[in-house]
C-alpha cells in the first residue's frame, strides 16, 4: 500500500485519528503528504487554517505552499504512528463562525 513508502511510516496503533471539526489539531504540525499522480510523500509544516474554505496552509521543505482541504488527502504525521486516508467529502461547510488561530 501507498503508506508503507511514506519515509514517516511506523507500524502500530495509531496515535491518533484527524477530526475536520477540530482545525486547530494539525496547527504547527509537520505532515507527510502522499500526492497520488506523483505516487511520492512531500512534508510540509501546518502554519494556518481558513474556515470559510475548510483549508489549511501547508509549507512544504520544497519551498511550495499550499491551501488544502486534508480531509481529501492521505497523510501522516511526522512522530506519530497513524495516517488519514483520503475521503471523497462533500463541499466544506464553514461550522465554526469568529475562529481565530491561537
């Protein structure tokens, strides 16, 4: 499978479990990210979130930045045993009016 070629990959129970309805949770985290065309793992650090789009803003090591929605996306955490997998979602509805970033 895609996520034994992540170099983040460790084997176990998870660590955790990624809940859209809790932004702040990936905030200053550092994630693996798989990018299925490429079929290769990029990570980036989490600095933002936008909840009009349902995104948040990911640097990549690479320089590249990027908003992105990671319910719809495979990816881990560096540090932490456990991945998301990808999810076909509905359009993102905004749920959390006034959130300011800590």
């Amino acid at each position: 499978s895609e996520v034994t070629k992540d170099p983040n990959y460790m084997p176990g129970e998870a660590e955790w479990q990624y809940d859209e309805s809790d932004p702040e949770f990936l905030l200053g985290k550092t994630l693996s990210v798989h990018w299925p065309k490429m079929d290769k793992w990029y990570q980036g650090d989490i600095d933002n979130w936008d909840d009009e789009k349902g995104t948040h803003h990911i640097v990549y090591t690479d320089g590249d930045k990027r908003w992105t929605r990671f319910r719809e996306r495979t990816f881990s955490i560096i540090g932490m045993r456990g991945f998301h997998y990808a999810e076909e979602c509905d359009k993102y509805q905004p749920k959390f009016k006034g959130y300011i970033p800590k």
